[in-house]
C-alpha cells in the first residue's frame, strides 16, 4: 500500500475487526441474533445528529473555513432537509454534510441503519428491514466508514463495522492443506456445529475438529471477501 494512507497505517496497526463463526450468514435456514455493539450505536447517533442537525446557527464554511457565514434556508422538510447556509466570503451555498462523505446520501430509518451496521449481517436483510435496494445500504456503508474514519483515524471505530461482510476462515484445509480456500457451509445435523468446506479438494470439515488440532493459544482470524449483495447464498 503506498501513499499517505498507507504510511499512516505502518505506524501503527489498526484495530482488528472480530466476527463470529457460529453466526449464520442469512437468516434463511436459523434466525441470526442480535449483535448490536450499543457503544458504538451510541457514538455514531451522536455525530449523526451533530452533522444533521436542524440547529440553524451557521457554521464555519467548509471550503474556505471563514467564519463569515448566514442562515440561507430553514430545514423545511422534503427539501431542504437540513439548514443550508452561504458563505458570505465564498458567496457559496453550503449545508454541514457538504464536503464529507454523506454529502448527497437521503437516508431512511436512519437509526436502524445505524443499529444494523456493527452486526454480523447480510445487505440483502438490512435492505428489506430498511425498505430499499441493497446497492443503496452497500453505499450508505461505504460512504458512512470514509466518513467514521475521517472522524477517528485511528479505526477503532470503523473496527466496529460488520454489516454486509461476508467472511472466511483464515485457515488451511485440513484434508487437502489448502490455504484461501475454506468457506463456512452450514451447520452439522446432529449437534449444529459449524461446518467448512474447502474449495481446492470439496471435503467438508467441522469447525471445532480444526481448532482442537491447533497449538495452544491459536486465535482464528477471518478474511472478508468483496463480493456483490446475493439472497441466495447459504449460511
């Protein structure tokens, strides 16, 4: 990785996001339960309400940081939704989300959104509850980490962040030896343990078999895989 960015994260690693394997992947088979982090809900509805507030008292301009600025427009819901202000230096029209990463996003049950976004869930389901596409809650994701991390830099917010992350076992096949291959696959029928299948050699493999196998203090990581919004995938 190279640039800024990158340098910035050679000093120092970012938080690790952490999900569970005993989760199922949709709901279609078991029902996937509640794993809202109410710390971070509680965080981001607060710099949600800052950004969107209806306070009409102007802040500083965000293209030339002057402090020259008016109320142009009340918030009058459909539009605007929020104040707008000018900047009587700019002579531009501006609103608090201008120049951040929601500038331009609608959204609808905001704070349901908020509420889904640290679990372990798919977009399809966020998508329904919500009452939009999928594309629209994969947006408002990707939108709404550029900006969490704009406001904490050093990711330990954004390392709450699980919605619409599809994952992997960081593990070899323990059929085949297989590395990036293994891909949970359901749940046994007799005690409902977790299963994996490799895709290198097809063998299905239990969960808790490969973990009893490792040395001691071994710590399963996960990979997430970037893949487009799918109903149909198994859990």
């Amino acid at each position: 990785m190279t640039g800024r960015y990158g340098a910035e994260m050679t000093k120092a690693a970012l938080p690790k996001r952490t999900f569970d394997p005993m989760l199922p992947r949709t709901g279609h088979y078991r029902p996937i339960p509640e794993t809202e982090d109410k710390a971070f809900s509680v965080w981001l509805q607060g710099r949600f309400d800052e950004i969107l507030s209806l306070s009409e008292a102007p802040p500083r301009c965000p293209h030339c940081q002057g402090g020259e600025t008016v109320l142009k427009a009340r918030a009058s819901p459909p539009r605007p939704v929020i104040p707008v202000f000018t900047c009587q230096t700019c002579e531009i029209h501006f609103r608090r989300t201008t120049g951040t990463p929601l500038s331009g996003l609608k959204f609808r049950k905001l704070s349901l959104f908020i509420c889904l976004l640290s679990q372990q869930r798919p977009v399809t389901e966020a998508a329904e509850a919500i009452g939009v596409k999928a594309v629209t809650v994969k947006r408002w994701i990707e939108r709404t980490r550029e900006w969490i991390l704009q406001l904490d830099p050093t990711g330990h917010w954004d390392a709450k962040v699980r919605l619409g992350m599809e994952i992997r076992p960081d593990i070899p096949c323990p059929n085949c030896g297989e590395t990036d291959h293994m891909h949970y696959r359901g749940f046994a029928s007799d005690d409902g343990g977790r299963l994996f299948r490799c895709n290198a050699c097809g063998q299905f493999a239990r969960l808790s078999n490969v973990l009893r196998e490792q040395e001691p203090g071994f710590v399963l990581e996960h990979r997430v895989i970037a893949r487009p919004p799918s109903s149909r995938r198994k859990s």
